[in-house]
C-alpha cells in the first residue's frame, strides 16, 4: 500500500468488511478510506466512527445505479483508487423476498429464487463494482482490486458436495475476476487483481456452521484481517488472476 493511498471498502458494516475498515483507520498510510455498506440498521458500528479520513456510503452493490450514485459520493476518478476491497458475500439469512435461507445440503433443497438471490450478492456484486471502478484505479499507481471468495467455490477442490448456491455463486465469482484480471491487464496495467480465500471466520456468516470447525482453525476477525493484509502486501503483477488463501498459498480453481 502507498503512503497517502485512497482505499474502498465493500461490505464494511459488519465482519471482515468491518474488520479492514478498523485495522486501516490503525495504519497512518490511507489518506482515505470509502465503506460501502447497504443496510444502515446492521452498519451502526461503522457509522459511528468519527475518523475523519472515513467516508461511510450507503449503496446496493447488486443495482449499477446505487454503484453510479454512490460514486458521485466519492468526487471524480481523478482523485485515484489504490486499493479495493470487496467483502460482499451471503451465505444464509433473508433473501429479498423476506424469505429466510440456508445453504442447500442436497438437491431436494434447491430453490431458484434463493440460487439468484446468491447470485446476485456473492458473483454479480464483484463484478459491477470491478466495471464501475475501472476509470478509479485506471492511473500510473501501483493498485490493487481484491475480493474475498471461498475455498468452497474451487471446482478443483470440491469433494464433499452440498452448499450448491454458496458454491456455484462463488465459483462463479472467481470466473469473473479472472476475466477482470485478464481486461484490466490491458486497460488499468498497474492494478493488480485478485481474489482472497480467509478462511472461516468467526462471523454472523460463519456462526451456524462452526460445530466442527477445530478452534485453532476459526479466527478471529482480526487474526483474519492482519493475515489477509499480509498477503496483499505481497503481492506483485505477476500474481493478478490468482486465487489465494489466507496463508499465501495458491488455490487451484
């Protein structure tokens, strides 16, 4: 990350999102720090930080209105993006119909209304905030524009089945940033473009589901963080297009 550098933030009312916005604000390098969130009802915590290098923006990552309306928010593309970090994701909960959900454990669970609500919110999200922000880290900076996926989404690494929406959605997501990666290679040169594995994580995504998760292997959403932020640090040209875990290790796709 540069010194006076301009980050943007996805999904940063609550977790990982969160968790970046907190542990940037410690780092005297960012000049400023965009958070996207879409509920204020579940961003209270981040809407009461009085950082005045912070800017909290209300908008709906799956409409490429809100995207455009919360971009004028931010000022001109003259202004330059260095780092992009998008935490969207959904793995249970409400649906936009108000129906609750969980990830499916066969096929009998499959339902197409909660396959295009994943959709829209872990693959369709990542992809218009990519599209929308090109002319923003469109500059002669070093940048950087990550997305946090899931080991789950690897069609390589698939061998216990089930989770078909969370899975394909983010298997999908990790087809879309490629293909950014590839385009950005040769309109934004200086970016560098990947997409982050953290984990599991203990967060409200996480929570119904860490049973069998060993405890050293659940962190802690600032253990996740600090781990995550490492390997950006790390990361050159030559590693856009790839698909990393926490620890810096490839993932196959």
């Amino acid at each position: 990350m540069p010194p006076e550098a301009h980050i943007l933030v996805a999904g940063a009312s609550q977790g990982i999102g969160l968790g970046f916005v907190r542990a940037l604000l410690q780092d005297p390098r960012p000049r400023r720090i965009v958070a996207l969130y879409r509920n204020p009802d579940t961003a209270a915590a981040l809407l009461a930080c009085t950082d005045p290098r912070l800017l909290p923006i209300a908008a709906d990552l799956t409409e490429e209105d809100s995207i455009a309306a919360a971009l004028e928010q931010m000022g001109s593309p003259r202004d330059r993006l260095h780092w992009v970090i998008n935490c969207v994701g959904v793995l249970h909960g409400v649906d936009g119909q108000g129906q609750p959900f969980q990830p499916e454990k066969s096929l009998r669970h499959i339902n197409g209304a909660q396959l295009l609500h994943y959709f829209q919110t872990n693959s369709i999200s990542g992809v218009l905030l990519a599209k929308h922000l090109t002319p923003w880290l469109r500059h002669p900076d070093p940048s950087l524009f990550a997305t946090i996926s899931a080991k789950v989404g690897s069609i390589g690494d698939n061998r216990l089945g089930g989770w078909y929406g969370y899975r394909a959605s983010k298997a999908a997501l990790n087809m879309l940033i490629k293909t950014v990666a590839i385009e950005y290679s040769r309109v934004s040169p200086r970016t560098i473009v990947t997409v982050l594995h953290p984990g599991t994580t203990d967060t409200r995504l996480s929570q119904p589901f860490q049973g069998g998760v060993p405890p050293e292997k659940l962190f802690s959403i600032e253990r996740t963080v600090t781990q995550l932020l490492a390997v950006m640090e790390g990361l050159t040209l030559a590693d856009s297009g790839e698909f990393f875990s926490w620890d810096g290790t490839k993932l196959p796709w």
